[in-house]
C-alpha cells in the first residue's frame, strides 16, 4: 500500500527557523531539522502502520531519514524544495512509495516495467 502524502507541517517548519536563526556555526543547519526529531516523528506518525507491516521499523526509520539531511535542509530552512517533492524522496526508500508515485504511475508504460 503505497504511504500517503501528509500535510505540510508548518509549525514543525516554523520552530526548525526559529532554531536555526538562533544558532551560528557551520552545524546550525543539521541542528535545527533534527532537534527533538520533530519531522521523523510527524512522518512516523502518519506512516507507522503501514511501514511496520512491511517490516521498517522507527530506528530503520530514522536511519532511513537520516540519508536526507540536505533535503530536510532544503525544504525548512532555505525553502528550496516542496513539502511533496521532499516526502516522495523520502518514501521512494521504502518498499511502500507514496500514493501520489503509485497514482503517477497508472495507466502508463511503467505499470508493465516492474
């Protein structure tokens, strides 16, 4: 079952900014995405069921979300990448996608491809 494309999470976005306008150095960046796991634990809690059934759990999980740091970064704080195009990247790691992919993908030449 492909995983469904959760809304964006605005205040989540708005404390990763506060946070990071707060902090100076060159690890400010990472800082502030990953404090308090505020974006894995949104994401985890719209897509634990369907992740655990396919047998990811919350620390393969975060290992998994752990890849996309720059992405993380380029969606909260320099705005570079949408909300949607940020999920799709992370889901595309799992056997499950997204549903938004899954509906891409209907009705054309890649149905037939794998």
């Amino acid at each position: 079952m492909p995983l469904p494309i959760p809304p964006e999470p605005r205040d989540i976005k708005d404390r990763i900014l506060k946070r990071r306008n707060a902090c100076s150095g060159s690890g400010c960046d990472a800082f502030a995405v990953w404090f308090g796991n505020e974006v894995a634990k949104y994401l985890w809690d719209h897509w634990s069921k369907e992740l655990g059934r396919v047998g990811i759990s919350w620390q393969k999980f975060l290992a998994i979300l752990g890849n996309h740091t720059q992405e993380l970064i380029d969606w909260a704080i320099k705005g570079t990448l949408r909300w949607d195009d940020l999920v799709k990247i992370i889901a595309s790691e799992t056997p499950t996608g997204t549903a938004a992919a899954a509906q891409e993908r209907r009705g054309g030449i890649l149905d037939y491809l794998g």
